[in-house]
C-alpha cells in the first residue's frame, strides 16, 4: 500500500448536507450572516443607511468570500462602531447595501504608549506597523544611552514614517490600491 493512500482522510457523504444545514455553504443559501468584516471609508454607518463597496471590497464579497445577495456581512467605520450590512445588489464592477442593525457600539479602548529604542534597517517600519495593529495611541522612537554610534548619527523616524507605516495596518480588510 502507498504512503499517499495510507495519508488520505476519509471524508463523510452527507458532509455538503450537514455544510447546508449548519449554513456554511460557500452561496449562503442556508445562512443569512457570514464572519466578514469590511472597513468602509467616508460612510456614515446609521440604521437604514445605504452603503457602496469600494470595487475591490465587491470582488472580495462577491467572488471571494462567494457571498449572496441577501446574505448580511459585518462593516465598521471606526467611529460608529460595527453594524450588520444587508447586500441588496452586486453589479459588474459594484456592491451595495443596507445596514440592517448594528452589533456593537464604538469602545474606547485605552490609552496604550509605545516607545521604542532607535533600530537598524527596516525594524522600526515593522514596529510601527505592528504597534498599530495592537491600537497603539502613541508610537514614539527614542534614543537611548546604550544605542551604538551608528545608529546615533541616523535621523529618528519622523511622523511622515509612522504614518506611512501605520496607514496598511489601521484599515483591515481594505485591498491594496491599484495606483
């Protein structure tokens, strides 16, 4: 016997039947809310509101994600807090829709500091990144008395670098842009 066939894993028949049922099925004919979550910029998220998918949170609803119309996915804005969006119309390059009721309300989280000492290469970008990820108010890089001389004589990254760093981080499931 091959060590491929002695690897393979049994799969039941009815595993579609119970996917249907439990409404995990790829085209939401048997669910109504899905797990996906869309930052969506310059809407105001209000009961009622109509909302329009950037072209790439379309594709990503759409196609890869495989949601229906009718299915209802989660969107926030950072300021209202998280709501349930009914999708009522994709279109060839479109995705609309309704928000329906809003799951939780904005939480002000607290106040978290970061401040780092000055790091060779690209570390910084990806402490800043990752500072951010975790809700960092504040991200500060600081020249300590134990930071070798060639790391002295560099600039501290400046606001334009945190920002930048930041930016990718602090919009989740935002695609990146085409330009």
């Amino acid at each position: 016997m091959s060590s491929h066939r002695a690897l393979r894993r049994r799969v039941p028949a009815d595993i579609g039947v119970r996917m249907l049922a439990e409404g995990r099925d790829r085209g939401q004919r048997g669910a109504s809310r899905r797990d996906v979550r869309l930052f969506l910029e310059g809407s105001v998220l209000e009961l009622g509101a109509h909302v329009d998918f950037s072209e790439a949170q379309g594709h990503y609803l759409r196609k890869v994600m495989r949601v229906a119309e009718g299915g209802e996915v989660k969107v926030f804005d950072g300021s209202t807090g998280e709501w349930w969006c009914k999708i009522d119309n994709f279109g060839k390059k479109t995705a609309s829709g309704i928000i329906t009721e809003q799951r939780r309300s904005m939480v002000q989280e607290p106040d978290v500091w970061v401040v780092f000492a000055a790091v060779k290469g690209d570390a910084a970008d990806t402490i800043v990144q990752k500072a951010t990820e975790l809700g960092a108010s504040q991200i500060m890089p600081v020249i300590t008395q134990r930071v070798s001389s060639a790391l002295s004589s560099h600039v501290v990254p400046g606001p334009d670098m945190v920002d930048a760093a930041s930016r990718p981080s602090s919009k989740p499931c935002a695609a990146k842009d085409s330009a």
